[in-house]
C-alpha cells in the first residue's frame, strides 16, 4: 500500500499534482524561448559580418583593385 502511494506521487508529479505546478512549465518555457532568440541572435550577426566582408570584396573589385580570379578566389574563402 505505501509503495503504490509512492508510485502515485511519482507518476503524477509531472502532471502537477506533487508540486511541479503551472509556474515550472512557464519557467521551462521561457528558458526554451530565451535559448532559441540567443541562438537566432548569433546566427543573424554571423551572416551580416559575412554580408559585410562580402559587400567590400565586392566593392574592391568593381573599383579594379583586385583581379577576377583573386575576388573569386576571396568570395569563396569568406563563403566557407
């Protein structure tokens, strides 16, 4: 008998009912939501610092200070 309400506690203390209430899950949830925004965030300054290198190679190239075969061969380093 005291096992099976030990059983009980376990099994339903993720539902809610042994203390892991609605706030935990908020909490959960706005942990997930914070993760992914820091992730997105670091992806999108990633991509405009290689925008940016890209935007001067370009730039480089048009004005003839650089070949077409060093622009290429720059554009495919940054785009590694």
């Amino acid at each position: 008998m005291h096992g099976n309400s030990w059983y009980r506690q376990v099994e339903c203390g993720f539902i809610g009912n042994s203390g892991f209430g609605g706030w935990h899950y908020l909490m959960m949830l706005g942990i997930i939501i914070i993760v992914v925004a820091m992730i997105l965030f670091i992806r999108r300054k990633n991509n405009s610092n290689g925008n940016q290198a890209l935007d001067i190679l370009k730039e480089l190239y048009v004005k003839g200070d650089i070949s077409e075969e060093e622009y290429l061969k720059r554009k495919n380093v940054i785009e590694r």
